[in-house]
C-alpha cells in the first residue's frame, strides 16, 4: 500500500470511528429506517459479506439482518463512507 493510500484509509477509518461515537451517543430518537442503515453499513464495514445469524427468531432480528444483507458485495470502505454520510444528515 502506498504512503499516500495508506493515510487515506487512516483518516477514514478516524472520521469513520468519529461517526460512530457520534451516533452512538445521540439523545434524541432516530427513526427505525435510518438506523437500519446504521447497522447494516456498520455491519458490512466490520464485517464484510461474513453474514450471520444468531440474534433469535424476532421481526427486529430480521429486518436487520435484511438490511445488512442488501449490502452484499459493498467493500469496507464504501460502507465506511456511507455511514459517515449518513451521520452527516443527523
């Protein structure tokens, strides 16, 4: 990896982790669909396409795992991206 890639990926990863906390320590409610798309792009950025599913048998359980599902084949770093655009608009 060159110098240059390599720092890149070191200030998206910040700015990723960034996000996260940002929205992790947010007080006011955000609507389901938008956190949905929260833990997919956090679960794909993670995670990858290593899908599983263990989390029980609930409807909650399902829609998220549909939502991480819909991001196959998205890499690390797009998902990344996504999900500090979409902690931009909250």
């Amino acid at each position: 990896m060159c110098k240059l890639s390599q720092k890149y990926k070191l200030d998206l990863d910040k700015e990723y982790k960034a996000s996260f906390d940002k929205i992790s320590k947010l007080k006011k409610a955000v609507a389901p669909d938008i956190m949905l798309k929260f833990y997919a792009y956090y679960k794909q950025a993670n995670f990858g396409n290593k899908f599983s599913f263990n989390s029980g048998l609930d409807v909650r359980s399902a829609f998220k795992f549909n939502a991480w599902m819909q991001l196959n084949g998205m890499t690390a770093e797009e998902a990344k991206k996504e999900y500090i655009k979409l902690a931009k608009t909250i």
